[in-house]
C-alpha cells in the first residue's frame, strides 16, 4: 500500500485500541512509513514502542528490532502477539532458539506473517542469521536502547558500535534510532555511529513538572531526617537509593527499628527475597523499598511519592532515570538527594582503576553532579539544560517545584564579571575548558597556562578580585544561560556562543545566584 495513503487513526485503533496518538508518536510513524531514517528521543513511558510498532505492523516485510535486553524483548513480542490472531507476528531470534524453534521463525518471516523480529546485537552478528535475513524483505531496523552505542550513555554496550556495519550489510533500509537519553553529547554520538546524520529526529521534553527536586547536605544526622521525611509522608509509598548493598541493609534496619515498614532490595539478595520484597512494595505491603540500583528497572508502580538518594549517583542520567519512578501517575514525586562532597571523591576513586578514556568521561559526568547539587539556580532548569532543553524558570511547567526557586538564595549583580568571564574566553581562542579560563582570570599557572604563554597576557588575572570557587559557580550559570557552551567534541572547551558575543558589545544586566556554602559534618563511610 503507498504508505501515503494509510489511515494511521484507524490502524492505531485497531492494533492497539487507542483513539489517539501520544505526544510526537504520528510525526514518528509518518517519518518511518515513508522511508527516513529517524532518531526518537522520549523519557520512559512516553511511548516509544508504538512509534515503531505502527509502522512494522502496517508495512510490507518484517522490522529488525534490536534491544539489550532479552527479558525485554520477551515482554515485547508476547504484547505484540496479544493484538493478534497471529502468534508468528512477533519472533525473537536469539541462541537460546533450538532449530526446530529457528526454523519456524523463518518460514514465518518468509512467508510474510512476521513484522516484528527482535533481536540482541550479538545474534546479530551471527553469519547464518545475517545471511537469511539478506534474502528476506526488510522493512526497517529499529534500534532500541540506542545510547548503548556511546560511551557516554549510562549504559554502553560495545556490541552496539558494530551495529552500522550489519545493517549496511542487510542493504538500504531505513534505521530508526529511540533512546531515553537525551544529552546533546550522547545524541551526538548515536547519529555519528549509526551514520544518519541527517536523520528526522523527534525529541519529547523531558521536563516532569509534577516532581520537587531538593538537594540537602548530608551530615552525620542523615538517618534522623531520612526518618522524620518519611513521617511526614506517611502511609505513601517511596524509595531510597544508596550505592552499596551494605548500606541498604543498615538503612532498612534503622527505618524497622524507627516503627517504618520498609524492605531491603539489592542484588546480593536471593531471585525469591527479591522477588517476595518487590511484589510486597508493589502490593502495599511495606511502604518503602531500600535499594541498590538494581531495583526499578520495569517497575511500574504509579503513585511512588518519593526517591530518596542517600548517596548522589554517578550521573545526572541516572539521577534523572531514577527520580523518574516517583509520580508517574501526575500526582506528588518528592525527589531527595543528600549530597556531601566526600561522596563524589568515593565516586571518583572507583573510577580510578577503569581505563582512561572512561575515567575521563566518569569524572565530567560527575562534575555535573556536582554543579546540580551545588547549584542555587531552578534545579529543574539545570536538569533540562543538561538534556540539551531551554526551561523557562519564571512561566514553564513545574517552575516552582524546587528548593532553590522556593526558597532562593540572593542574587548579586554580575554584568562586569560576565564581561570579563567571556572576554577571556573570546582572548584565549576558545581553546581551554573551565579550569584553564578560570587559572587565565584568576592568573594562576599550571602547564598549559605556561605552555600557550597566557601568563604574558593583558587580560592573565584580570578577574583576581574573586576565587576560584565564584567563577566556577559564574561559569556554570552562564552555561545554562547560553552565553558560552561546552563543545560537545571535547566535553568541555568553552566557546562563546553569538548570544554570548553579543552581550560583550552590549552588556545586559545577568544576576547571579550565590551558590551553596557546605559546612560538611564528618560522614558516615560507604562501604561497598
Ligand atoms: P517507553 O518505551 O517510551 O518507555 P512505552 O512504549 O512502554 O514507553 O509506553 C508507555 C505506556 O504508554 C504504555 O503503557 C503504552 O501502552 C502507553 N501508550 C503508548 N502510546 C499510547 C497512546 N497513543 N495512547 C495511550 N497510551 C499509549
């Protein structure tokens, strides 16, 4: 059928029973029938499957659909088969296929029942499945999960970086790319890896007004506030976070003894512990579940109220993936992290013993951490900037929701310092990432500074009259107010952007929020 004339409202409803499409899922659709390769950006549970579901359904041939994660795959495949009469709609092809199993799977795609194939990355290599599926019609491949293909998602699968070279090999057929993860950088890379560069992409926001974000300092009475909070949320249903199972069983005792009902979760516990604990928070049995990261994953609980983060995760994609169970359902999502500087350095000290291009990119994802906790701007603001989104903290969505805009820091009056920030930028030839600007400003010397003869400069020190710690804190709020920007390329270099050009012809007045002061109590020590 020429995929012009199909009517999508009609096939939406009879497939899935839907009268309407959800957020940017036509758009998507259309982008894929008529033959584009397509690049979909949505948060979880925005409804990603369907964009490609529709158009494999509807299409001539069977889709490719390659995802991670075979119990994925599997939930997939029996939801497709439950629109239809037809169980060989659906196939995944993986190893643990016997050949009888093989076999069926491949009359069903020849004969043209099958429009859906999911597949691992890694069965996909393979030269006889390779083989038979250049003989067969393909209508497309789908990639889910595709931040796997860079190093800098939070989840990279070096499987994923061969996955261009395959589907060149299954001839000309359009690529669909669908992720979670949104940073430009990550962004970048997918369509970079997967050659598309000119590909349709359809980017959901991000932003969940419903949720409250509020950063506190952790201190050594960390235990005593995670209890009162949970006092004054009682009867609701949470979860709170910690890095080490050691601490998430110490922290399910303490909230027991404290007359809490709460169960430890993490993967050092048995298949049926785990098990009997999530179905206990899913049931209401027990109001808040104490895990690892190792909880969450598919749990689709709609009215979790709060995630607690004792300890501040590894990256803002995490925080993000993780702070996102709370308030599916619209309604109240607290979002708690404590955050102590400590806890970055024991982040960073696991990093130590990985290879070096992963150290380097763990601790700039870390360092956004740490300018999200620290920050004193919309907390929300910060998030989405680094989703590569504008916010507009006075009149958008969920603008209120957050320690910082609730209860703001004073604002100074910065248009000088901004001046003499971009100016130093502009005169170092937009070469240095944030420390060596601030070393020209400050006129402190290291290798580099020496190196490119900055210290002979006019402008070496002219911003002397402030630390380190506020130029940092100047820089990261010029960020996310777009007059400089970090190059995606090197994560990092600060160029000016024309905005920021802009202001040094004609400066405009920029108020500063002053930023956090930590007065740190010692710490209990994470134990992993
Ligand atoms: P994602 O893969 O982006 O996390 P899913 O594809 O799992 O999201 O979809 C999330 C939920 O939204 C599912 O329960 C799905 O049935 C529902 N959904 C998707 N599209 C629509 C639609 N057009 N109308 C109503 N519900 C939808």
């Amino acid at each position: 059928m020429n995929p012009h004339e199909i009517d999508l409202h009609k096939e939406l409803k009879k497939y899935f029973g839907f009268n309407q499409f959800k957020g940017l899922q036509e758009q998507v659709v259309k982008s894929i029938i008529t033959g584009n390769n397509t690049f979909v950006i949505m948060p979880t549970g925005g409804g990603k499957s369907l964009c490609y579901q529709l158009p494999a359904l509807v299409l001539d041939g069977t889709a490719i659909v390659v995802s991670p994660l075979i119990a994925l795959m599997k939930n997939q495949v029996d939801a497709i088969r439950s629109l239809s009469s037809e169980t060989g709609i659906a196939h995944v092809l993986n190893s643990s296929l016997n050949k009888t199993e093989v076999n069926q799977v491949k009359k069903d795609i020849t004969s043209g029942v099958t429009k859906l194939l999911y597949v691992a990355p890694e069965s996909l290599t393979k030269e006889e499945y390779l083989q038979f599926l250049n003989e067969v019609k393909i209508s497309f491949v789908a990639i889910d999960e595709a931040h796997c293909i860079s190093e800098w998602g939070h989840d990279f699968r070096p499987e994923y970086r061969n996955l261009r070279n395959i589907v060149r090999q299954l001839g000309d057929v359009p690529v669909i790319g669908l992720t979670a993860t949104a940073t430009p950088k990550v962004q970048e890379d997918i369509l970079k890896n997967l050659d598309m560069p000119n590909a349709n992409t359809f980017k959901a926001s991000f932003n969940r007004p419903n949720l409250y974000y509020e950063v506190r300092t952790k201190t050594k009475n960390i235990e005593s506030d995670i209890i009162r909070f949970i006092k004054q949320h009682k009867g609701k249903s949470g979860v709170i976070y910690c890095l080490s199972r050691k601490k998430v069983e110490e922290i399910a005792q303490v909230l027991q003894v404290n007359g809490i009902s709460a169960v430890p979760y993490h993967a050092g516990l048995d298949a049926k512990t785990r098990a009997k604990h999530q179905d206990m928070f899913l049931m209401e049995d027990v109001e808040v579940v104490v895990a690892t990261i190792a909880f969450g994953m598919g749990i689709d609980k709609p009215d979790v109220r709060f995630v607690i983060h004792h300890d501040i995760p590894k990256s803002l994609e995490s925080y993000y993936q993780e702070t996102g169970r709370a308030g599916r359902d619209g309604g109240e999502g607290h979002c708690l992290a404590y955050y102590s500087y400590k806890d970055i350095e024991k982040l960073e000290k696991f990093l130590s013993g990985k290879p070096v291009a992963e150290q380097e990119i763990g601790f700039a994802l870390l360092q956004e951490v740490v300018a999200y906790a620290e920050t004193s701007m919309s907390r929300r603001k910060f998030l989405l900037h680094y989703f590569g989104e504008e916010f507009d903290d006075v009149d958008g969505e969920g603008a209120d929701m957050d320690d910082n805009v609730r209860n703001p820091k004073s604002k100074v009056e910065a248009q000088d310092q901004v001046v003499t920030l971009l100016k130093v930028v502009r005169d170092t030839k937009q070469l240095f990432k944030s420390k060596e600007v601030i070393f020209a400003l400050v006129g402190k010397i290291n290798a580099i500074i020496k190196a490119q003869r900055i210290d002979t400069q006019s402008y070496f020190g002219s911003g002397s009259k402030y630390d380190e710690k506020y130029w940092m804190a100047l820089i990261r709020q010029v960020l996310v107010d777009g007059l400089l920007t970090k190059d995606i390329e090197t994560y990092g270099v600060l160029k000016l952007s024309e905005k920021g050009e802009a202001f040094i012809k004609k400066p405009t007045s920029f108020m500063m929020s002053e930023d956090h002061e930590y007065n740190e109590e010692e710490d209990d020590a994470i134990v992993t």
